[in-house]
C-alpha cells in the first residue's frame, strides 16, 4: 500500500492556499546603494521591519578570502530610543550564546557612526512564508513530509534553547516569535531559526515581565495572550501554529482584528487538519492538534518530545528527507514567479487570452500511467499538469467543470504535452496527489465518455485525445 505522505503535492480544497492570504510588501533592493559599514561592505538590503533591517554585505581578506554574511543594523530614527538599543543589544547577547545548527549563529556585535548592528550567518535560501506563499501561487501545499521534517529540526533548534545554561544555571530561554517569516531553509537544505528580538531569557535585562505582550498575536500561545509567565510550552504551542499553517494554508484560529483573533485563540477549537488536507496522516494530524492544546500541561512535555513524535511518524511511513529534499523544495520555490499580474485566486483562474507557456519543472506528482515526474503548463492564468511521455493531463477537483465552460482553454492545455509516443490505451493507476487507484466514471454532463476519476480526491486524468473528444462532444450539445 502506498504511503499517504506520497500525495505530497495534493491540491487542497479552494479554501486553503489561497495566495491572498500571502500576499506581502517584499523588501525591494532596487532603491539601495551599496555601501561600507566598517569593514563589511553592504551590498542589498534582504528585509526591512519597523525598527531594524537586514541587508547583505560581504567581508574580504587577503589572498582573495571573501564571505557573504548578514548584518542587522537599528534604523536611524531608532538609534536614539533607550529601550530598543536595550532590546536590540539583548537579542545580539542571547544569540552570540547559541551555537547549533539549526539557529543563525551570530558573528559579532558592532557599532558604526552611533549606531549598533549584528553581523550573522546568512542564509541563501528561503523563509518558509515565502514558500507558503509560492505553494499558494500554484495551489499545491508544502509537501506533508517536508512540512513534518522542517518543523522537527526546528523543534530540535528549540529543545537546545529551552535547555541551555550559563554558568550551570538555567537560562531559561523562550524564542515567543516562532513564525513562518523566522524560520529559513537554505538552498542546501538547512534549516534555521532566526530572530531573538522578542526571546525572554534570565539574562535579559530588559526582560518583558508578566503582564506585558510581545511577539505576533497569530502565533501566541493562550497564556502568552492572558500575560501569564511562560515556558517552552509557548514556543511549542506557536511551532503548532506554523505546523498546521505549512499543511493547510491557512491559520488554526481566524478573528476580524486583534481581539477577535485573540479570543479565538483563548477559546475556539482549531478545525481538523484532515478535513482540510485529506492525504495527512492521523499519527500529523495528532501532533498538530496535541501542539495546539489550550493548557501547556496539555502539550507536549517539550520539544524534544514533539520531535520523536515527528521523526516516529516520517520512520514509520518510510519517508527519509534529508538536506537533499528540503533543497529540492527550496530550489522548486525558486522557479514560481511571483507576479501581481498572474491572479490565480479561485473563481478567477478563467476567462483570459490563451497565452501559454510551460513551466520546465516537475511539480512531484507522478503520471498514473508511466509514473514519471508532470510538468505544469499555464494558459494564461490557468495551470494545468501534465505528461509529455504519454500526452496526458490530470485536472483537479472542480477543474474539469470549470474547463468544460472554456473548452478553447483546455484544447489549448492539452495541446503543450504532445506524447514522445503514443501510448496504447489503458486505465488505472495511481492518483497524482494522493496515490489512491484511479477508477473509470461516468460524468452526466459528459454522456458516453468515460474518464479515470480518483474516488478520494476526485481528480480526473485524461488520456492524449480525450480532450478533442470532450471538445467535440460539448459542441454536440450546443
């Protein structure tokens, strides 16, 4: 039987993924001047938030020795705010404290022209929000097993924080801004967390007490939201957050505005994972819901425990990601154009001039007849995967109706995977997505034309020719 995490890239339902719900302001380079900041020399900035920013620079020796690194550096107009110096000399003391592989390691705190900033490691990759939001672009979810593995090596960046000491005492750290937007993968395939701005730790002195609210409200935990005083728990709790958001593509709690957004968190119950990806596993779906309990106790005991829970269920399904994987899903990201003027939220992926293009990637869904990797074609704002070994394509729920309205559409599809040779007739298979059996079925708007229909995720696949025949029988009945 095949494994459930094999339907990797399944599309969810139209609900979930939808590229609205990532759309942000990218930080642009184009308005920036490289620059000397004392030795290093700044070359584009990477992101800028409110107070701070983060730009690449590089660092030369002699003999030709050159190294990319990043640096982030306090704002002008916040040089001169006290507390935020405070906060931001913290964050650079906690970070320089911790050295493993799977958090940014800092290089060096420093000061130019009055003003501090931080050199660290760079990370040639990608955030995971900008890998939700390219998943969204082309309507297929983070892989459950790369999703599972992303969060286990950042579950074992935390167990180190939670347990680090200085001096033989516990340093009591706790991240409190666990989010997609701090959590990179690089184009080798680490994972690492960054950004310590908000941690609480014994040693910060600026320290948030009880009482007081820091971090992003999407991504708190109840007792972090109620002021309470926090543990690891916290951080926990959050990761479950950012869990079931890389499985569904959207949020466990939804509220209009902060005090709404809060009280869901305080009090509704998050919907099941599976409902809204059917091909996730129930051992995934437990650990996500166990994350997401309303009291600490509830949880995991820490992050070390959620980590074997995760790595148990990738061991037992057979999946073995490694570097090498989660690389390929960077490198795949990398391909996806974002592009303002390609709209492909749901109900608007139809209606446009039949300008087509192929995208030359594999998407990591497999024909059902010859198993190779599909490619994805786009006509116009439509995409559409496909085989060019057997000249068939596989349509989505719901996508067979919608291209029967616009049958030019899905000719014009159809017409960019041209088998290599033409295969003899055949059915079954495996789905795409969820690697169910395919099984013949009758549609009652498509009389006398049988197609292969997947029973648990309804995709259909259609065989080279069977489009022209659809064609030619729509134009039969009008």
């Amino acid at each position: 039987m095949p494994s459930r995490f094999e339907s990797i890239s399944g599309h969810p339902p139209a609900r979930c993924y939808s590229p609205r719900r990532y759309r942000e302001n990218e930080p642009r380079s184009m308005d920036f001047t490289p620059t000397d900041l004392g030795k290093y020399r700044l070359l584009e900035r990477i992101g800028r938030g409110g107070m701070a920013e983060v730009l690449l620079a590089q660092v030369e020796g002699p003999g030709g020795f050159q190294k990319k690194l990043a640096i982030k550096r306090i704002l002008p107009n916040f040089a001169s705010d006290a507390e935020f110096v405070r906060m931001f000399l913290d964050e650079a003391r906690l970070a320089a404290l911790l050295n493993h592989p799977n958090i940014v390691q800092i290089f060096e705190l420093g000061e130019h022209d009055g003003a501090y900033y931080v050199a660290m490691e760079h990370v040639d990759g990608s955030s995971l929000r900008a890998l939700c939001r390219r998943a969204a672009i082309v309507h297929r979810p983070i892989p459950v097993a790369h999703a599972a593995k992303i969060v286990s090596l950042v579950c074992e960046g935390l167990a180190y924080a939670h347990a680090l000491r200085l001096e033989g005492r516990p340093l009591e750290l706790v991240h409190r801004d666990i989010s997609p937007e701090n959590i990179l993968v690089s184009a080798s395939g680490a994972v690492k967390l960054v950004d310590f701005g908000v941690a609480k730790a014994a040693i910060c002195s600026s320290s948030t007490q009880a009482g007081t609210l820091k971090g992003k409200v999407r991504y708190m935990a109840p007792e972090q939201i109620r002021c309470e005083p926090i543990d690891g728990r916290a951080d926990l709790f959050a990761l479950g957050v950012v869990f079931f958001e890389l499985l569904t593509g959207m949020l466990p709690f939804q509220g209009d505005g902060t005090i709404a957004f809060m009280d869901a968190v305080l009090s509704k119950t998050p919907p099941p994972v599976e409902r809204l990806r059917p091909d996730c596993p129930p051992a995934v779906a437990r650990i996500v819901e166990r994350a997401l309990e309303k009291r600490p106790e509830a949880r995991f005991a820490d992050c070390r425990s959620m980590q074997r829970e995760i790595d148990q269920c990738l061991l037992a399904h057979g999946e073995l990601i490694g570097a090498h994987e989660l690389a390929e899903l960077v490198r795949s990201a990398s391909l996806v154009e974002e592009s303002p003027k390609l709209d492909t939220a749901p109900g608007r992926r139809l209606g446009m001039q039949a300008k087509t293009e192929i995208v030359l990637r594999p998407t990591r869904a497999r024909c059902p007849r010859c198993r190779r990797d599909l490619s994805l074609s786009r006509v116009g704002a439509v995409e559409i995967d496909g085989c060019h070994q057997c000249g068939g394509l596989w349509l989505d729920e719901g996508e067979l109706q919608e291209l029967s309205n616009h049958p030019r559409v899905l000719l014009a599809c159809a017409r960019r995977f041209v088998p290599t040779q033409l295969p003899p007739p055949a059915s079954g298979g495996l789905c795409p997505r969820c690697a169910a059996s395919i099984e013949p079925f009758q549609y009652d708007s498509l009389r006398g034309i049988e197609l292969d229909r997947c029973p648990r995720c309804h995709g259909v696949w259609l065989d080279h020719g069977e489009a022209e025949v659809i064609d030619a029988r729509l134009d039969q009945d009008a």
